[in-house]
C-alpha cells in the first residue's frame, strides 16, 4: 500500500488544510498516513511530535535556540520516517514542516508543498528549492518563487464536513471569530455593540482559548472554541473575522458575506494583503483595526443585516474566491508521484 507523510503544525491554520488533503484522498483509494510537524494532538493516524524552530522577525535570544532544535527535529523527523518510508511527502509550510522537508530531501522522497497565503512565508520560500511542486491559492503569489515551472495554483483545501446547507433561523445570525487563538480586537468590539446587535440579530461569539468574558444575554452565545465549524457556517447570516486563509477559505465554500478586519502586523502583513485580495471581487468589506470604531462596525453590519439582497450577492462572490475542489487538485498531484 503507497504512503502518503503529511507535514505542517504549529497551528491549526497548518494542520486543518493536511486533514482536508487526507479526506480527499481516502476517496481516491487505499493508502498509509503519517503526519509529523509540531503542537500535533491525534488526528486520528499515525504522527509523530518533533522539535521545530522559529526564526522571529525581531531580536531574540529564542531565536539562536530554536536553530539548534532545527537539526534536532531532523534527525527525529529521519528516525521516524526510515520506520515509515513515504512515496511522497505534502507540506503545509510553516516552521513547524521544515525539519520533515530536508529529511524527505536527504532519502530523495518526492516533497509537494502548499501555500494558503498571498505572501508565501519565509519557510515556504525556502522549501520551494527543494519541493517537485509549489501550490499556491492566490494569483500573484508566483512572483514570490524562482521556478515558475513548480507552480500549481489549487486553492486552500478545506474538509467536506466543513459546508452544510443553510440552517434557517428565526433572526439573523452574525457568527464573529478571530481564529483558534481569538481575536482581543473583535472581542472587545463585539461586547461593546452586543445589546445594539441584539436588537436586530443572534450572535454566535468565539473568543479563543481563556477569552470568556462571562456575558450572558437573550440571543448572544459564547465559546472559547467552536467543534462544528460547519454548523456554524450553516447557522450563519453574516461572518466577522480575521484574515487567516484557512477561514477564508471556509467563509468562500459557504458562500457567506463576511467583515474582514485582519490582524495587524501579521507576518509579512499577508492578513491585509488576504484581505484585500479576497476582497477584489466583493466578496467582503475589509477595515483595518486603526480606522475602524464601534460606530463604524455597526452600521457595516446593519446595512448587510437590513438589504439582504447585497448580503446575498456577497456571497456569490466570496463562493468564486476559493476553488471547491482544491483538495481534490492537490490529491490528484499527490497521486501523480506515487
């Protein structure tokens, strides 16, 4: 039986796409699963926890640490791949898939990387020196790599599970998220609108790990995380969130209108350049966290909620913004070099 060695961790912004790949495959035959990166817990198949380092943006004595664990990691990442022997490696990009990629390079398994952003990362630059493959979600992302010949534009990946039809509710229902982690800005600009939004709508709040405020009121729920993306989606009207690729990726396979406030001084800035990327079409209202006020988010948010015709339309064009069949794309890739 082949075997396939997913790559990536760190967050779940790097292992969600991997899963979505997997489920994508497991529809197209029989094969063997390992996953190796970092912050893994089990995704039900083998994997394999290593040592990963992060190069930071900014001094930090961290920094010459975690180039010692690099080599560490890719002597773990050797052991545990000899016992496993892959016919093809797929990685997420990221620090956390680094170690993986130079050790499937050194025992010549074929290495396929993907990138979910408009501006790849630092890791991801580098990997692509050794990938047969680079798949890219947006246009304008290929300038970024030396060997246009490696460049497959798929899409980002996401899980079949994640679109379920419309639930319909008896209000609106705004569904407001800053990513696993949370988002502090949103947060705080979501309790202090929430008895005007409560007005007009339900809200479906998720904080992030250790964010719970305590708020209870009619309409208004909130949860550190959120198990069922899908109903959520489904459950939704309106969508405010980040600007990371995996959710917008997931708000365009549903076809929902969507508020983009990306995190600042993200990495490379690439939540802003998401942002305004996804949004060329119209396929959402983008504002930056230094001009946005309460005040303004509110009347963003009513003018969506009270012409639902708009709303509508919005949706149609995030639904254009993200290729459905992006996991498919890459497994057909993946089975190419089997």
């Amino acid at each position: 039986m082949k075997r396939i060695l997913l790559a990536g961790g760190g967050t779940g912004g790097h292992i969600t796409p991997l899963l979505a790949v997997k489920e994508a495959l497991e529809n197209k035959g029989e094969f063997k699963f390992m996953m190796i990166g970092s912050g893994l817990s089990d995704p039900g198949f083998k994997f394999k926890n290593i040592l990963t380092g992060k190069w930071r943006r900014y001094p930090d004595l961290k920094n010459f640490l975690d180039l010692i664990k690099i080599p560490l990691g890719m002597l773990q990442a050797l052991w545990s791949i000899l016992w496993f022997m892959p016919n093809v490696c797929f990685a997420k990009g990221g620090y956390a898939s680094v170690p993986t990629v130079i050790a499937c390079r050194l025992l010549f398994i074929p290495i396929i990387i993907h990138d979910s952003d408009s501006v790849p990362g630092v890791s991801n630059k580098l990997l692509a020196y050794l990938a047969k493959k680079i798949c890219l979600a947006y246009s304008g992302a290929e300038k970024y790599f030396y060997k246009p010949e490696k460049i497959v534009f798929t899409g980002n990946p996401v899980k079949k599970s994640i679109i379920k039809p419309k639930i319909k509710n008896n209000r609106p229902v705004i569904l407001a998220m800053g990513g696993s982690q949370g988002s502090r800005f949103i947060n705080e600009m979501i309790l202090a609108l929430a008895l005007q939004l409560l007005e007009r709508a339900d809200v479906l709040h998720q904080v992030g790990r250790g964010n719970l405020s305590g708020t209870k009121l009619a309409g208004y729920q909130e949860t550190e995380f959120i198990e069922d993306m899908g109903e959520a989606y489904a459950k939704a009207d309106l969508v405010i969130t980040r600007a990371g690729a995996n959710s917008l990726a997931e708000i365009s396979a549903n076809k929902k209108p969507a508020i983009i406030i990306p995190l600042p001084n993200s990495a490379q800035d690439h939540q802003l350049k998401n942002a305004y990327a996804y949004a060329q079409n119209g396929a959402a209202s983008v504002f930056e966290e230094e001009n946005l006020g309460p005040l303004t988010l509110y009347k963003d948010i009513i003018f969506y909620l009270d012409q639902p015709f708009r709303a509508k339309k919005m949706g149609e064009h995030a639904g254009e913004m993200n290729a459905s069949d992006a996991a498919e794309k890459i497994a057909d890739l993946l089975i190419q070099y089997l």
